[in-house]
C-alpha cells in the first residue's frame, strides 16, 4: 500500500489508516489523505457491510518530503510519482535543482558577454585616462 497519491498533477501523502473487516470477515485496511476522508470512507463500507473499524494517524516522516510535489504532463501520473519516491529526496531536488542544457548555455554566454564588457569598460577607461 503506497502512502500517497496522485491528484490531477500533485502528489498527496496519504496521513490516515482505516482498518476494518469485510462482510466475509477480511481484515483490510486502507490509507487516506485526512481524517475526514477516513469517516467518509467509512461510512461507505458500514453501508457495505463492513464492520470493526479502527482508524489512526500514520507516520509519514519518510514520506513527507513528497506532499505537494507537481509532476509534469506524462501518460502515467503514478509511475512518475513512484519513480520520484524511488530515487529518493536527495536526489530528486538535486535533479529539480540541476541546470538544464539550455540554461547551461544561456549562463556560458552571460558570462562571456559579461567578460567581452569588461575589456570594452578597460579599453575605454585605458582611453580617456591617457
């Protein structure tokens, strides 16, 4: 069972835990965003049969780096949110932070445009001091 979600385009971490069992006496459970979500479902499977219920709140310190994180148009929202969750904290928001190619490039020509600028300012400035 994950501990988040994919809504639209934003990872949600899933902070609640409903237990209960089945009409054939199952034990199941399953994970829910908050503490309403977890009564409504409830009332659901009351109305399905379902009975000995027993809801908690879930750790999801390993997990809450993930909350409110958007994910970029893809077919499949989820795969993306398990391959982030996959690689880890670290190394998504150094991949978030990472320079792409084209900002890479931009930045080299700043800056040799910024150092062609400075010689032009030393060339002038070598002139009128003369």
């Amino acid at each position: 069972m994950k501990p988040y979600r994919v809504q639209g385009t934003k990872i949600e971490v899933l902070r609640w835990r409903l237990d209960y069992r089945t009409p054939k006496g199952e034990e199941e459970s399953l994970l829910e965003l908050d503490k309403e979500s977890a009564v409504f479902q409830q009332n659901i499977l009351t109305a399905e049969g379902c009975t000995d219920f027993a809801s908690t709140g879930v750790d999801t310190s390993d997990v809450e780096w993930l909350d409110g994180i958007e994910i970029e148009e893809t077919r499949n929202p989820m795969a993306e949110a398990d391959r982030i969750y996959a690689m880890g904290e670290q190394a998504y928001v150094a991949q978030k932070n990472a320079l792409t190619v084209e900002q890479q490039l931009m930045l080299t020509q700043l800056r040799q445009q910024q150092t062609i600028d400075a010689l032009i300012m030393a060339q002038l400035g070598g002139i009128e001091n003369v």
